[in-house]
C-alpha cells in the first residue's frame, strides 16, 4: 500500500445530525441526492443501476450513464456508529480493489444551532495528487445535493 494523501472536505447543514446520517444511509434518500449530484455534473445523466446495503460488511453499488459514458462507483461499509460517524471504501476503478480509498464522514452537532457540520476525509494514494482539488470539489458538491434534498424536507 502506498502513502497517502487526504482530501478533506467540511459543510454545515441545518439538518440535525440523524437526519443527515439518514440522508447518508437510506437508500431512497440516497438516491434522491446520487440524481441531485448527477444533474449538477451533466445535463442528461441517469441512474442506471442502484443496490445498497447500509450494514457494516454491506455493499453497496451504483452506475450512472454521463455523457454517454458508463460510471461505476462501489464499495463496502465497514463503520456505521449513528448518528456521527460512517466509514466506507470506495472505488471507482477495477484497479482500485485491492487498495481501495476509504472515506470517513463524521457527523457533528452545530455547537450554536440544531443543525450539523460534517467532516468528509477521503484518502488517495500519491499518484493522485494532482486530483486532489478535483476531489474535493467533487464532494463538496455532494454535500451541496444532500444538504438540498434534506432542505426540501423541512
């Protein structure tokens, strides 16, 4: 395994921590927020095929059509400690399966409000430095659809 460097990411949603764990871990609203992140990215993409299992050793799978390319992206949940933290690989490429990224997202409380601030670390081997601030913005918009989706919910 080689070093690692770490994207990480911050946002504060005014949803209470459970409700924005839930947004992480069920699988309709994460879907909801897969097809929210999918519109900002292109204008014609679609879900094609979806599974997830939020349980520690549970999978999950989803492939998106971009632009006419076929996008895959899976991994297993390895930590699921409701409502402040959720721990998971990540690949994106066949040839990340032996050494996947893992992404941990802490889920804090507002210190002055009722809302949350989540914190996402994802690590990335060395080759990959050059995409770190692409990463990072990746996620950041993420985090925008999520926080969007459960802003509708209020």
């Amino acid at each position: 395994m080689q070093h690692k460097l770490e994207a990480k990411v911050t946002h504060r949603f005014a949803a209470p921590p459970e409700s924005v764990f839930g947004a992480f871990v069920e699988p309709e609203q994460v879907r909801r927020w897969q097809e929210a992140w999918l519109s900002q990215r292109c204008d014609n993409g679609k879900i094609t095929a979806f599974s997830y299992d939020p349980q520690v050793q549970g999978r999950f799978a989803i492939e998106t059509l971009e632009d006419g390319r076929t996008l895959q992206n899976w991994g297993t949940f390895l930590a699921l400690d409701r409502p402040t933290r959720i721990r998971h690989t990540h690949i994106t490429d066949i040839a990340e399966k032996n050494d996947p990224a893992i992404i941990t997202i802490i889920i804090e409380p507002e210190p002055e409000g009722p809302g949350s601030i989540v914190t996402l670390y994802d690590d990335l081997d060395q080759s990959q430095a050059g995409a770190l601030p692409q990463t990072e913005r990746g996620w950041r918009h993420m985090l925008e659809a999520i926080d969007a989706i459960l802003a509708q919910k209020t």
